[in-house]
C-alpha cells in the first residue's frame, strides 16, 4: 500500500487526537487501564497542545510533525479540493532532545491498530531519518516498557536499547531509551 507523508496541517488535529487513543488504547488498556490511557490522551494530546506543537514544528528545521495518508485517501482529498477531513493512518512528532540538542528526540509515533504492519510506521520514521539526518547524529526515544509492539517496531527498525529508567507516567513503570545512528 502507498503513503503519503507530509507536513501535518492545523486541519488534522482531531484525527491526530483520535490516532493517539485508538494506539494507546491497543496497547496499554491492560496495563494502565482503559480511564487512565483516556486521561493520558487527553492531557498529553489536547487539542490545543497539538495545534501548538503542529504549528510550532512548520517554521523549524529541527522539529517535524508528520502524518501518513494512504494515497487513494489523499488523491480524493487533493482532486475535492479540500482536507478538512483527512483519513490519516499515522503520525509522528520530533524535536530536538532537552539535553542534548545533536539527537533527535522522537515524542511519539502512533499509527492506527487496523493498519499496523501495513508500512505506515516504517514511512513516517524514513521519512524523518532522512529529513532530520542533516541536523542530528541520532534519534532517540523512549518506550514504555510494557509496549511490546513499540519495543518490537523500534529494535527492528535499528534503535538499541541504552538505558531504563522511571517513566514518570505512574509510580513503578518504567521505560527504555532507544537509539538509533543517523
């Protein structure tokens, strides 16, 4: 299947919104339990903060918030002349890692439970590696260490695992620093 990935628009926020709790509701309802993963959704992908980070990354060279249509999605769009409701698969969001700014730091990368294993994680992080490798040497990110699916998908897309430390999330989880050379 072909994707599209491109700069995220103002327009794609709730569908961004809606990606984020569909993928965190797969992976951590067991873990977390299905009210708190809402919480956590609301308050780490709020609306505002989205539109924020989204407009924020456009003018920056080193930030980027991507998102992933199939191209069937986005030719309809392109050829109705408007994006007011996109059909995204995915998306990702990088900036620069507090305390060192030659890494690339990943904040998420989300892609809907019913296309995983379709590509479209693959696309989003390519499409970073190559538009972030001039500014950083690496990209790291840090994963839940109850996220098997994240683990599973970042080891085998190269990241080592460097470090685990408390997640900050909930008292007693952890998570672990992946990287990757660029």
């Amino acid at each position: 299947m072909t994707r599209v990935v491109r700069q995220a628009t103002v327009d794609d926020i709730w569908t961004v919104h809606e990606i984020a709790r569909e993928s965190w509701h797969a992976v951590y309802d067991d873990v977390l339990g299905s009210e708190t993963v809402d919480d956590v959704v609301d308050d780490w992908y709020a609306i505002g903060d989205l539109e924020s980070a989204i407009s924020t990354t456009e003018s920056r060279d080193d930030a980027a918030f991507i998102v992933a249509e199939t191209a069937s999605n986005a030719a309809s769009a392109d050829e109705a002349g408007c994006r007011a409701a996109p059909e995204l698969d995915g998306f990702a969001h990088v900036v620069p890692w507090p305390e060192d700014t030659a890494v690339a730091f990943l904040a998420c990368l989300y892609v809907r439970p019913a296309v995983w294993d379709e590509g479209t994680g693959t696309a989003l992080l390519e499409t970073l590696e190559t538009s972030l490798a001039p500014g950083f040497d690496r990209v790291r990110l840090p994963i839940l260490t109850d996220n098997e699916i994240g683990i599973f998908f970042s080891e085998s897309r190269g990241f080592d695992r460097v470090e685990t430390r408390s997640s900050g999330l909930a008292a007693g989880l952890e998570e672990h620093v992946y990287e990757k050379e660029l």
